[in-house]
C-alpha cells in the first residue's frame, strides 16, 4: 500500500472548501440545536438554498458575484422564516421530522423539470464564478506546498471561505455573550420557565432559526464555490454528517464545529483511501468498491458511540449540554 498517497490524500482535508463549508453550516446547527434547542434536521436544505440562490442570480439575471451571495443569505433566511412559522410551535420530535421532509422538499423542487430554465433541473449549474475569480486578490501563480499546493483560484476559494467561517464564529460568539443569547440558552433548558417571565419564546426561536439558516447558507455558498451546484450533493447523507461533525465538536460551542469538522473530514478521508488500498492488497475480504461503502459504516457507529459515551462532543461541557436530556 501506498501510505505517502494515503497520508497526503488525507492532509487535502486539513484546509478544504468541503471542510471549510460543512464548518460553517455545522455552525449554523450549533445555533439551531445547540444554544435554542431546535432539532434540525433539514440543514441541507439551507445549503441548497444558499448555494442555487448564488447561481441563479449570476447565471439567470447577471447579477455581480457578491450580490448573488447575498441573495443567496437572504434566500436562507427566507427560508427560515417559512420554515419555523408552522414548525416552530411543534415538539421535538415532531420538529425534526417536519424539517426532514422540508429538506427533501427543497432538493426536489431544484431537481424538477418545472424550475428547468433557472436550476438546470438534475443536470445543476456551473459556470458562475467568472465574477467571483476576477476578485481574486492573489497574482496567477502556485502556493503552498505538498498536499497544500494551490492555483490562486483555488486559494481564493479557501481564504474567502476561512473569512465567512470567522465572521460566523464571531458571529456566534458575540451574540451568545449577550443577553439575547442568555434568553436562548434558557429556552434550551426550559421555554415554560423563560415564558412565565414574559419573554416571546416563539420570537426568540424564530431568530436563533433565522441566523442558523443564513450561516448554514453560507456554508452552502462556500461548498459550490470550486465547481458546481449538484442537487444530488443534498441528500440527507449530507445533513447526518452536519450532526456527526456537530455532536464530535460539541454542540453548545463556538469552535466545536470547526473543530468536528477538520476531524472528520480528516478521519472519513482517510479511512476511504486507507480501505480500499487495503481490499487490494487482499487485507481485507471484499473488493475496493465494497470497502469504500464500510466507510459509512464506520461514520454510523461513530455517531452511536458519540451519543452514548460523549454525548457533549470534544470542547462541550457536560452541565451544560447533552445530546439526551
């Protein structure tokens, strides 16, 4: 077996748009779940929407490329407000189904014949960033070294999307510090108590719902960035890793998803260079392609193994959140 492959197809991951964009979106579950308490499991859908928001305003009405991403924001917190007015009154459980068939919803709707003139229908988008590269700060040219060489676009990409993640967190942290993010956090632990002190909890939900769903649809900006809008991307795999990645960082902090997200790209890339090349040198009693499906396996147990034995994730603190309550 190959392990300078393996170890430098693994260290791609450390800094990666992918990494970078399931970082963000994981910050804006964090928002949902970790600090109001709201069981979400519709992420991808604000993904999609952010990322089809920005294609579609370049492609379709020649919009510049920040623009695009604005609306691609607004489109997340468009959708957000739908989304929470007839979901948010709902119980836990019943929340995270109702926002589980909303996520299937938006992917459908983006995969119909019906939208085809402006989503390009299964086929997807491409050829949007002409705007985006032509503010590319950095001269032509290559940077970085080993695993962590790049074009200018391609570093481009990855400091634009290092700038959203920081703004997020700040974001994130700023607003948790405040006495709106105290309110929340008692929301969390107890609406009925936050009620009897007067406070619209409904309201409060709404706004914790409104800037989870932008983040996450920056996250989806950043994940379309390189190449192009796929609605296949968009599946409920996607919105399962989001909770892996949040549940390993920890849900109730600030770095916990970045953190979850760098390892879990980092673990998941490379056990899927590590077993194939392992199936191939007769290690393992399966063909390469087999081996490649055993890394979801592992991913599946992971996450059981993360809500019963550390339920509060690697930076979570255990008072204060759990997975089960």
């Amino acid at each position: 077996m190959d392990f300078g492959s393996i170890l430098s197809n693994t260290a791609v991951y450390l800094f990666s748009p992918v990494t970078i964009a399931y970082a963000l979106a994981a910050t804006g579950l964090a928002m949902h779940f970790g600090y109001a308490g709201l069981l979400n499991f519709g992420m991808a859908a604000f993904m999609a929407i952010g990322g089809y928001g920005y294609a579609i305003s370049v492609l379709s009405f020649g919009l510049p490329w920040w623009l695009g991403m604005l609306i691609g924001l607004a489109g997340g917190a468009l959708f957000a407000v739908l989304l929470g007015i007839p979901t948010l009154r709902l119980r836990a459980d019943y929340l995270a189904i109702a926002t589980i068939a909303a996520g299937e919803i938006v992917r459908l709707l983006f995969t119909t014949q019906l939208f085809d003139e402006w989503t390009n229908s299964a086929d997807g988008l491409a050829q949007y960033n002409g705007g985006f590269r032509d503010a590319n700060p950095f001269p032509q040219g290559t940077y970085g070294f080993g695993p962590w060489t790049y074009s200018a676009d391609d570093l481009w990409n990855r400091v634009f999307g290092v700038i959203l993640l920081a703004l997020s967190i700040l974001l994130v942290w700023s607003l948790m510090r405040s006495p709106w993010g105290r309110v929340l956090k008692g929301i969390r632990e107890d609406e009925d108590a936050v009620r009897s002190l007067g406070k619209n909890v409904f309201a409060y939900k709404m706004q914790a719902l409104v800037v989870g769903g932008v983040v996450g649809a920056a996250g989806g900006i950043v994940f379309v960035l390189p190449s192009a809008v796929v609605p296949g991307s968009y599946t409920t795999s996607l919105t399962f890793f989001l909770w892996t990645i949040l549940l390993l960082g920890g849900a109730a902090t600030v770095f916990g998803p970045t953190l979850g997200a760098v390892l879990f790209w980092v673990v998941f890339a490379f056990l899927a260079n590590l077993l194939p090349s392992m199936a191939k040198a007769g290690y393992l009693p399966m063909s390469d392609s087999q081996a490649s499906t055993l890394v979801f396996v592992f991913v599946g147990i992971a996450l059981m193994l993360l809500v019963i034995f550390r339920p509060q994730g690697i930076l979570g603190d255990k008072r204060e959140m759990t997975f089960v309550k």
